[in-house]
C-alpha cells in the first residue's frame, strides 16, 4: 500500500508543476506570438493558449490547494503557520492576476479570429489588452515563485 504523505507530496509537486510549467509555456508562446504582429499566428497561438488553460492550468490549479491542505493534515500543520498563511496570500494574489488573464486570452483570440476572417491586420485592441495581459502576468509569477520557495523552505517568520 502507498504511504499517503507520499502519494500527497508526489501529486501536489506534480499539479505545481503542470501549473507553473503551462503558465511559462503559454506565456512564452503567447509573447512570441504577439511579437510576429501577424493575425494568423496570433489567433492560432491565443487559441491554444485558451485550450491549454482549459485542460491543464484550470484543474491543477484547482488541486493545488487541495493537496495543500491534505499535506498539512497529514503533516499536522496547524492551518495558521505563518509560511502557510503567507502561501495562501501569494496564491490568492497569482489567482487574482490569472482570472483576468483568461479573459484577456479570449478576447484577443476573438478579435485575431475576426480579423483574420475579414482579411484585416490585428487590431489595436488586442495589443492594448495583450499589455494588461504581460503586466499582470509578473506578479502572479512571482508569487508562484515564492510560493515555491516558502514550500521547500518553511521558514520561520519573525512577527509575522
């Protein structure tokens, strides 16, 4: 039989890595599309950048906190460990900056699919909602990059 700290431990580094891992991948692709200014390239990119949050971004993000919680009990962690409070903050914070960011990713695929169906170069708009798009990108990599730091480290915080 599997020890199931293990078991928890495996999925949670597993889903952390489908999350962060398809968040860099689509992130990448998506400023290189963006980059070509073609509309082609661009609709066919934010496509599947919306696919690929569907399918992966969506459900380990949703295990994420799951697992999480199931390795603190397992662990005996009180929920309120000030490394695991701070963890939630950060996560709370890359959430608030991913759900826009699908949004945005939608819209751009939209007007890139109407604008190569009418034949007309990428509007405006896509690139003005592609900036808010990069900008909130950053700081939900960062705290996701914290996160991964405080998990390994556990450290212990003074006053907090």
């Amino acid at each position: 039989m599997t020890d199931p700290y293990l078991l928890a431990k495996w999925l949670h580094i597993l889903s952390s890595t489908v999350l962060f891992g398809t968040g860099i991948g689509t992130a990448f692709q998506m400023v290189w599309a963006m980059r070509t200014g073609r509309v082609e390239t661009v609709h066919s990119v934010a496509s599947g950048v919306v696919v690929a949050d569907w399918i992966f971004t969506t459900p380990a993000g949703l295990f994420q906190p799951l697992s999480g919680l199931w390795l603190v009990h397992l662990q005996g962690w009180s929920l309120t460990e000030p490394w695991l409070v701070l963890t939630y903050a950060l996560y709370v914070l890359a959430f608030a900056c991913w759900a826009p960011v699908v949004h945005l990713q939608i819209r751009i695929r939209d007007l890139a699919r109407a604008a190569l169906t009418e034949g007309r170069p990428l509007p405006a708009e896509a690139r003005r909602l592609y900036h808010i798009w990069f900008a909130l990108g950053w700081p939900a990599f960062g705290a996701l990059t914290a996160v991964f730091w405080l998990m390994v480290a556990k450290p212990e915080l003074p006053g907090f």
